[in-house]
C-alpha cells in the first residue's frame, strides 16, 4: 500500500508541474489498477461481506456478455471474461479466499481451482469447492433495481441451481447491496488518481472553451464535439460517453430538451456556452459540465445577469452537498434541498448520481431530470462514507422573454462528513476570448 502512494504520489506531482496534462504509460495503468485492487480486496472487500452477512460470494459470467462486477476483479491484462468464468470469493472469518474455477489463475487474487483433466465439469467443480466450504451464504449477481448488480444470466442462474444440491438453495441470496458497497465505495489511494482524473478533464474543457479551439462565427458546437472526441483520443484515454455541447441566446429556443441530443450551432457572439464531457482513467470515470460567455464586441466580461445566474446555480451546489449525511437516502436528500432552494428563489433541477467505477454509478440515486419528486428504490438506498457524486443540475433563470438554463455539474467526495470538490469546480464563466 506505502508502495502504491508514494507511486501515485511521484506521478501526481510530476502532473502538477507539467504543461499538458500527464498519462500513465499503459504498462505503468496495468501497474498501479492492479496495485488499487489488491489493496481493495485486502482491505475493503472483507468489511463490506461482514457487513452484508456474507461469507460466499459467487461471480459467474461469460465471454461477451461481462457482469459489470466481474470486470472490477478481473488483473489488467484481462480484457474481458474468457469463455466461462467463475470466481469465488469466500470469508472464513479470518481472510478472504479467491477461486477461480478456470483453466488458469485471474490474476493473483484468484488462484486456478479448476482443472479439467481430473474433473471435465465445470459445473461439477463449482459445485465441490462450494460443499467443501459450506457457506451459510451464498450471494449471487442477480438484482431487482440495480443493473451493476444484476449479471448473472438466467441461463447461469438455472445452471448454478441445478448443479448444486437443495439443502443449498436457500442459502442463495442477492448480492445487489454487497456489488452496490464494493463498487461505491472509494479508497485514499484511488481519491489521489480521481483528482488526477478530473484534473485532466478540467484542462481539457478550459482548452476546448478557449480561442485556441473556438472562432465565432465560424466554429459550431459539433466541431468542439469532436474537439474532446479527439484531444481524448489523442492522450491515449477514452470517453465513457459521447460529448455535447449547446448554446443558448435570447434570440433562440433556450430550454434544451433533455431527451434529445442538442442541434448542432453555429456559435456566435453573446451566446452562453455549454458542455457535457466526462473520460475514463484507471478504471475511474469523470463526467462534468462547464460553461462559458462568447464575448460581444467591446465587451470585457459577461453580463451581470449571467454571472449572477452562474452564482445562484453554485448555491444550489452548496445547497444539495449540505444535506449529504451517511444513512440518509437519496430521495430524503432530494427532497429537503429543492425545498430549501425554493425558499431561496432559486427554480431547481437536481438530477445527481453516484460516480466512480461506472460513469452513472452504483449507489443512491439523488433526483432525475424527469423524477423531481423521488427515484424508487434506487434513490431510496442510503448514502455511505468514502463515495463520490456528480453533483448535476440546474437553475431556471429569467430574464425579460428569456428563459434559460444554468446546468452544471462537478464530481465531488463524501467522506461521511463533509463533502469537497474532485480537483475544483467552476467558481466563474470561462470567457471566450480570454483576456479581452
């Protein structure tokens, strides 16, 4: 663990320094994602199993048609599941086991248990590592109201039942808050690469949102679309979802539908600028949305109307993060906020979601655009410490016949206390161009 911090440590400042944002090498990724895993499973997977009352946890899936969980412990050099994979995970009360009913070890945590020469069914030999340590409980990927925690097939389910005998079958439970605690749950040590992370995202954004990208008049809202497609490429990093980028102007449609993809805009002066982008890095992702004012000739700032409306939706931030508490749901942390930001005059939008090994992550469900009044049982499970959000919404703002929308969102970290912003967060519209 001492090993892995200071590694981070080393590259982090060395990114700190640098002039363009800094990348792992992909052998140096494979390095420290597999160093974050032994030390998850070490150190967080056993509290979570004793805390869900779990002593076995079965993870079954198939090459193509991955479970989200088993891809978070597969090694780095493991793409994707190969043929049948198995993995089990048991607690004896003392340290965890890791199996692989496979041909070949995944990686150092699970060691090959499995060898077809003996026994040719894999089943068979699922079956008997199961007996031999005849769990109390035995958790399986299958979930009602989270997809993270729902990938067990049903053909592997049926499988799995069939094979093993009925004095077990009772003992089956779903794993859906165990997958839901191991996949929200965040360490110092990947706290210090999400800031890296979202330091990368922040720089690309400030760049895209500059006149080194951007020439009014000429340049339209796909061309800075495929701007973060391609700087992204470029750094040998992904995107989790494709980006947008919309205008809005007095003079147009401002209420942006949100079940549609925006139009693409030729952009122009006085305009208020707006992206969505988010990368994947080291087995995190990053999802913000920043904003900026095009500058009309003789201008030197934004008009106070629009920094006044950046300010309001900032207090709205501030507003939704004070009612985060651990054992409140999220449905409870939706509802005080948007009352309590009425009572400030401010029209909210709160449409927040957990963040981390998924881009929409697993854990409580705080509003969606549509769902103001409460998300079912998703946005009734319970906030825990040492879990990350994208702190997403938006302000309705008027202005004579000008109605529009300050949207923004930050990823941020609840450490069970308080909450901070990953990196930074907007605090003033960029302005294009700089400078001026």
């Amino acid at each position: 663990m001492k090993k892995l911090l200071l590694l981070i440590a080393l590259f982090y400042n060395a990114f700190l320094h640098a002039q363009v944002p800094h990348i792992l090498s992909m052998r140096e990724q494979a390095q420290v994602r597999d160093q974050l895993l032994k030390a998850r499973f070490e150190n967080v997977l056993p509290t979570l199993l004793r805390r869900e009352g779990v002593d076995m946890w079965v993870i079954i899936s198939r090459e193509y048609n991955e479970d989200a969980v088993l891809k978070t412990f597969l090694p780095a050099t493991w793409l994707s599941a190969r043929r049948t994979t198995m993995l089990i995970i048991y607690d004896n009360g003392k340290t965890l086991e890791g199996l692989a009913v496979a041909r070949y070890a995944a990686g150092d945590l699970f060691k090959s248990a499995w060898n077809p020469d003996k026994q040719p069914d894999q089943w068979k030999q699922l079956k008997q590592l199961i007996e031999e340590r005849n769990p109390k409980k035995i958790a399986i990927n299958k979930a009602a109201h989270f997809g993270h925690a729902d990938g067990l097939s049903s053909y592997h389910y049926d499988q799995l039942v069939k094979s093993l005998d009925k004095k077990f079958h009772d003992r089956i439970t779903s794993a859906e808050n165990l997958c839901v605690a191991w996949l929200e749950t965040r360490t110092e040590a990947e706290m210090a690469l999400f800031d890296h992370a979202m330091r990368i995202t922040h720089d690309i954004i400030k760049e895209a949102f500059s006149e080194k990208v951007i020439t009014p008049g000429v340049t339209t809202t796909e061309d800075v679309v495929w701007y973060f497609r391609q700087r992204v490429a470029n750094l040998g990093l992904v995107t989790w979802f494709h980006p947008s980028v919309d205008v809005q102007r007095a003079s147009g449609n401002s209420q942006a539908s949100f079940a549609q993809r925006p139009g693409e805009s030729v952009i122009l002066p006085g305009d208020l600028l707006h992206c969505d982008f988010g990368i994947t890095y080291l087995g995190l992702n990053t999802d913000c949305q920043e904003n900026a004012y095009i500058l009309k000739p003789g201008e030197t700032e934004a008009p106070a109307f629009l920094k006044d409306a950046h300010k309001k939706a900032l207090r709205l931030m501030d507003i939704l993060t004070n009612e985060f508490k651990t054992g409140r749901t999220g449905n409870d942390i939706l509802a005080d906020a948007i009352t309590k930001a009425k009572a400030e005059d401010i029209s909210p939008s709160i449409y927040t979601h957990p963040i981390g090994t998924h881009g929409h992550a697993a854990g409580p469900t705080i509003g969606l655009w549509d769902r103001q009044e409460g998300v079912p049982f998703t946005g009734d499970y319970k906030m825990n410490p040492n879990t990350a959000y994208s702190i997403e919404l938006n302000s309705s703002n008027f202005l004579d016949d000008w109605n529009f929308l300050m949207k923004m969102e930050e990823n941020a970290f609840f450490d069970g206390k308080t909450v901070r912003y990953i990196d930074r967060r907007q605090t003033e519209l960029f302005l294009i161009p700089r400078g001026r």
